[in-house]
C-alpha cells in the first residue's frame, strides 16, 4: 500500500494530516459524490467497487459517559446494547446530527473517526481486524482512506468488540 500522499492536493483533510503525522501507511481514494445519495457508505463502495464489509462508516452515540464513537461496516447496524456494553456502559442512542457535526468538526456523510477536534472514546467492530485494509471516511463526502485496521485501532485508542449486526 506504502504512503501514498501523491495525488492529495486539496485533499487534505484533519484525518489525513493525522495519518501523515503518525507516519502511516495509507491511501486516498477520491470519488464522485453524488449529492442526492442518502447511504453515503454504500454510495463510496459502489463507486470504489470495494465490496460494503470492508467500508466502515462513522457513527456517533450518545452514552451514559457522554459521546462515544462506533465504527461499522456500511452494510450493517450498529448494535446499541453491545456498543454500550463495550464502553461498560448500560445504554447508548444515536446523538443528534447537529450535535455531532459540531463536537466532530466533520459534516454527516463525512464523518472521520480520525481527526476530530476532540478525539472520543472509539469502537471498532471486530469485523474490521478480518481484513488487510479497510476503508473508511478521509472527513469529507467523496474521499475514503485506506489503511490496516490496526493503524486506525491505534491512532483512535479505540477498543475492538462485536458492536455490528446485520439484520
């Protein structure tokens, strides 16, 4: 994969600069985002032609703790319960878009869980360490990175647990 930085101008973004910070390894990839598209993970998988288990996309959760950070495959849900649990919590729900665009820096569809402006408690679906790379938002609507699962794991301080399920 080796750092691939070429091709970023304009495009980069506080995820990218934390990955370039940290001496990463990983790769952007632009797309065209379609402005009416409603599943924006789903959207990036079909115009990447990456299959959707290995596109994870961004959610933030409200916690008894406060906002926490879940990081999915696009073609699943998040699992409240066993999100919560991971974080020894009891409880979590989806916070509130507006809320989340503003603690995050990041709008919804482009939301990274690199780079935000202040770094969240993170969990990542296990699913995630099944595969060589994964993609997920660079922080904005039609740019993914690619990178191992255990570089986005370490640079998030992010926990893995079973938090995605498919029904």
């Amino acid at each position: 994969m080796g750092k691939t930085n070429k091709g970023r101008g304009g495009q980069g973004t506080p995820a990218t600069v934390a990955l370039a910070k940290a001496g990463a390894d990983f790769t952007l990839h632009p797309y065209e985002h379609d402005p009416s598209a409603q599943a924006y993970g789903e959207e990036a998988a079909d115009a990447l032609g990456v299959p959707y288990e290995r596109i994870f996309k961004t959610l933030v959760a409200e916690t008894e703790r406060g906002l926490a950070v879940a990081v999915v495959p696009v073609a699943a849900k998040l699992d409240l319960k066993a999100f919560a649990s991971a974080l020894h919590g009891k409880r979590a729900t989806m916070a509130e878009a507006a809320k989340v665009e503003r603690v995050t820096g990041y709008v919804v569809g482009g939301i990274s869980p690199l780079g935000q402006r202040r770094q969240l408690p993170t969990v990542v679906d296990e699913s995630a360490l099944g595969f060589e790379t994964v993609y997920f938002s660079a922080g904005r609507r039609g740019l993914q990175i690619e990178t191992a699962p255990a570089t986005l794991v370490e640079l998030t301080g992010a926990f893995v647990a079973a938090i995605a399920r498919t029904d």
